[in-house]
C-alpha cells in the first residue's frame, strides 16, 4: 500500500493488490490519502504459500494491466473500477 502511495505521489502509475480482508483498509487509506484514483486489484484471502501466491499473481497480471490503463486515461482524482478476482486458483 505505502509503496504504491509513494509512486502515485510522485506521478508513477501504481496499483495495490489487496486480498479481500484487506480492502476496506485499503480503500480506507486511499480515502484518507485523498488518493481516490490509485486503482484496486482484489483477490481472495488467504494468498497461501509461494506457489498458490504465484498463481494468484498470474491471475491477475492482466486486470493490473487494466487498472493501470484506467488510471492513464481517465482525468486526475477519478477513480478507475475495483478490479475483483473472483475465481481463486486450483
């Protein structure tokens, strides 16, 4: 979260991943930081080990891509759509 808040602070296109206990705090920070912009990519909880993390990860890279897009094109402080993954792996 701290890291994609310094990116976005700095004009870098950024996203934060958060699983899904977590984005009320995310979306909370966000709110706080006036960062309403800075896209959200959710995935379920738990990540698991390594290999089911890495999986995950690969699940998503293409909607990071998306809300990293979004966030180009729409004009500053308008927040691009929650991006959810819904199908966890195997």
């Amino acid at each position: 979260m701290l890291d994609g808040i310094s990116f976005e602070e700095t004009g870098k296109p950024a996203v934060v991943v958060a699983t899904t206990n977590f984005v009320q705090l995310a979306t909370s920070i966000k709110q706080s930081m006036n960062l309403a912009g800075l896209p959200l990519v959710v995935v379920p909880h738990p990540l698991g080990n390594r290999v089911v993390a890495g999986e995950k990860a690969v699940l998503v890279a293409a909607d990071i891509v998306k809300a990293v897009t979004q966030s180009l094109l729409l004009p500053a402080g308008h927040a691009p759509e929650e991006i959810t993954l819904t199908t966890a792996p195997r």
